[in-house]
C-alpha cells in the first residue's frame, strides 16, 4: 500500500522567513496530494492540494510543488506570520474512478517565533 | 450542514471496557475514514466505507476493534476490550468523491483508557 514520509517533523522559523516541508510517496498510482493544517486541539482542515496533471499551485502565501517521477512534493509557506504555527500534514491517494484511501505523513510542527 | 458530527468529544474508561464512539458524516458524501491520531504514529487510517461498504480495514490494529456503517449518515467505531494503549485522539472524516476531493474531519474524540 501507499506510504507517505514527511520531513522534517519540527520546523522553527523567525517570522517572516519561509518555510518549506517535504514529502515523499510511494505508490506511483497516487494522483491527488494535499496538504492539512491543523492548530493545537483541533481537527485536520485542507489549505493546498494538487493533482498529478498540475506541477504546482500557488494561493497566496503558499505553494504545493510536485515531482511526480521523483515522488515527491513540498509546501512551501513565504513570509510567515505567527498565526502559520501549527501541524501541518501531508496525504497521497489514488483516485482511479474512486477516492480510494487517504494516507497521511507523520506530521511537521511548524513554529514561527514573532 | 454543521460538518461531520462525532460523540462523544471526550470518553475515559476503564481498561476492558467497552467504547463506541460515533459519526454522523456530512449529507450526500459517499466516503467515510476512521482516523486515529497519536504524539508517536500520527495520524493512521483505520478503516474507510464507500456508500456504507468498508472498503479498506487493514489499519484496523486488532480484531479488538470493529467499524459499522448500517447507513448513509451513521458510523461507529467500537473497541471492546480497550486498552490503556488504545488512548488516543479518534477523527471520523467525510468525503464526496464526485466534484472535489477533499476530506472534511470532525472534531474528534479524545479517548483516555484508564
């Protein structure tokens, strides 16, 4: 099955600085990836996704790149405000006629000191 | 919609026990997901339905744990005996796989097994 790495898992970043997570598949059928953001104690939302016929997608201040002969695809957040703090996650799955299952990286806790 | 729907928000019990925590998916999705989110595994899949079938339960940890979907706006997840290892955050999650792809999650229940 599909198995997604996520690096790195903690990230600190002075405000305004980038930040950039990266990630890792393996199951080559995957053609939808997107990203999660969740804030301390709360539920998972979606910011970004991408599909396999697009290379990037860009919405404001964050970017999702992807590398699909590489397996691999990355968010990137430019000029960072401390409301960015939070987990972000990555996901892969397939969607071959169906939405098949959602398989999550472990997770980068992203700081960003004022 | 109010979005995905679980209860309880909160459970503690005690170690074999019997726990049921429940789902109410948004109105018209047609793919259901267990997730299960732990400080050292992240979030997992545990198992996920299309149009009420269980589709995939090989996340499912043990035969300890059970999921139903008797219908379109009902899920449960059962754990009987629990364990004090079984502790962790549970989301249920919902998707329509016809226009958009993307998984809306519920709150969660946090499970402590005491």
């Amino acid at each position: 099955g599909e198995n997604v790495e996520q690096h790195p898992s903690t990230l600190s970043v002075q405000e305004g600085d980038s930040a950039v997570i990266k990630c890792t598949y393996s199951d080559s059928a995957s053609n939808y990836f997107p990203w999660y953001k969740q804030e301390l104690g709360k539920r998972p939302q979606l910011i970004i996704d991408i599909r396999s016929n697009v290379g990037e997608k860009k919405d404001q201040r964050i970017a999702v790149t992807l590398n699909k002969t590489a397996k691999h695809f990355s968010l990137h957040i430019t000029e960072t405000q401390p409301e960015d703090s939070a987990v972000y996650f990555c996901a892969a799955s397939s969607q071959e006629g169906s939405q098949g299952n959602l398989i999550f990286g472990k997770g980068t806790k992203l700081s960003v000191k004022p | 919609d109010a979005g995905v729907i679980q209860s309880p928000r909160h459970e503690v019990t005690e170690m074999g026990q019997e726990v049921t925590l429940r789902c109410k998916p948004i109105s018209g999705h047609d793919y259901l997901f267990w997730y299960r989110q732990t400080m050292m595994r992240g979030l997992e899949l545990l198992i996920y339905f299309n149009n009420n079938v269980p589709i995939d339960d090989s996340g499912m940890p043990e035969d300890r744990f059970s999921a139903k979907m008797p219908n379109a706006s009902f899920s449960t997840l059962k754990i009987q005996p629990s364990e004090p290892r079984d502790s962790a955050v549970y989301f249920c999650a919902s998707s329509f796989s016809g226009v958009g792809t993307e998984a809306f999650f519920g709150q969660g229940t946090r499970l402590t097994v005491v």
